[in-house]
C-alpha cells in the first residue's frame, strides 16, 4: 500500500468514549502531522512531529493526545470530547520541503 | 502577520473564464511554494509546485514574485470540474504553512 492511510473513515463516539485515530505513512517521509477541519472552516495544524519527536504543538486541549511510536506511524488519541471537536481529521506527512501528502480523513462525529 | 494570505473568495464564474488567483507570504527567506486543491469533504491534493520562472501545467498556470512575495495561480478555460477550494502552501526551510484556501465555482 503506498501514501498516507488513515482509519477509521468515521467514528461517532460520545462524549464520555475513549478512541484513537490512526494513520500510516508509507512514503519513508521524515515529519506527520493531524490537521482538524471543521465545516467549511480552513485547515488548523494541531500537532508536528519530526522523526518521531513533537515539535509543534498549537495550543491543542489536552482531550487530545497525539502519539508517534515511529516515522511511519502517528495516533491521536481522544477523550472526552465536546460535540465542537467534530470535525475532519486529516494526517499528512512530508519530507523537508517537498513531498506533502495527506490521508484521506477519518470524519469525526461527538453525540 | 498571517505567514501565508489568501483572499477566501467565493469566486464565482462563468465556464470557460479566466480565473486569478494569488497569495502572499510573510517570511522573505521561504523557499518552496504549491498550490494544493482541496475538493468538498476530501482532502487537500498537490496540483502544482510553483517554480521561480513560471510553470505551466495545461490550463494552470502559476507564478512566483519574491520581489512582492506573492503567488499566483491562473486558471483558463475553466471546467465545471475546476471548483473546489484553492490553498497556497509555503515553505519556509523549517515548516510548511497553508492558506485558508480560496473557493472557486465554476457556473454552467
């Protein structure tokens, strides 16, 4: 399998659900990213990871939790969350300045 | 500053027209620049680098001053199958920034 491959596509959790996303790179990329994406909205960066390490975190709550075990892997864990953190998910990953690629989403629903 | 400014649009035309946009940067040191394509509840999409002479890809075109630090990006000839949301993307040597995205529709 080749590019960036995120599951699940949806998930509908309540607001008291523990779940992960997860997303998978296949490119051999050096640097991951999780982007939200609420409707119509432009795309917030939440988290950067640079071999496997974080390097950005943009003021994300702590309902979010991302963690990168490796280069090629990178989860963001949720708990607690409102009915305003649905939205759509997307990972992506780049190698330096060129090569920026992202997943296809895993569209979130809180009830 | 924002690192990277778009104007949101919505642009609205007619098939066949010609279609602008640009984008302005901040940091006078960045290096790479992309326009990406992102269709409605899909995810954004390369369409194109933008070298510094100018590259052209079919219908796109796109531009780069470093003199004024914008990008451009020129559509001709537009498709019903051209709408969708427009990011400029650049880089600045460490980090990547993105656009809000300009809307583009393409009326029959």
């Amino acid at each position: 399998e080749t590019g960036v491959t995120q599951t699940p596509r949806h998930l509908v959790m309540g607001m008291t659900n523990k779940k992960s996303l997860k997303c998978e790179q296949h490119l051999g990329h050096n640097a991951m990213y999780w982007y939200k994406q609420s409707a119509k909205k432009p795309l917030e960066l939440m988290f950067v990871y640079n071999f496997k390490e974080q390097t950005e975190n943009n003021s994300v709550p702590s309902r979010f939790s991302p963690e990168c075990p490796n280069s090629s892997h990178l989860f963001l864990h949720l708990h607690t969350l409102q009915p305003e953190d649905s939205a759509l998910y997307l990972c992506a990953s780049s190698q330096y300045n060129y090569g920026y690629t992202f997943g296809s989403g895993t569209r979130l629903t809180v009830v | 500053r924002k690192e990277v400014e778009q104007d949101p649009g919505p642009f609205n035309v007619p098939e066949g027209a010609t279609v602008a946009f640009n984008c302005t940067y901040s940091n006078s040191a960045s290096q790479s620049f992309f326009w990406y394509r992102q269709d409605c509840r899909k995810e954004p999409k390369l369409l194109m680098s933008v070298y510094s002479s100018g590259n052209e890809d079919g219908r796109f075109t796109a531009q780069l001053n470093r003199a004024s630090q914008y990008i451009s990006l020129l559509i001709r000839d537009s498709k019903l199958s051209d709408s969708a949301t427009y990011l400029c993307v650049v880089w600045t040597g460490n980090q990547f920034y993105f656009g809000t995205g300009t809307s583009l529709t393409v009326i029959p």
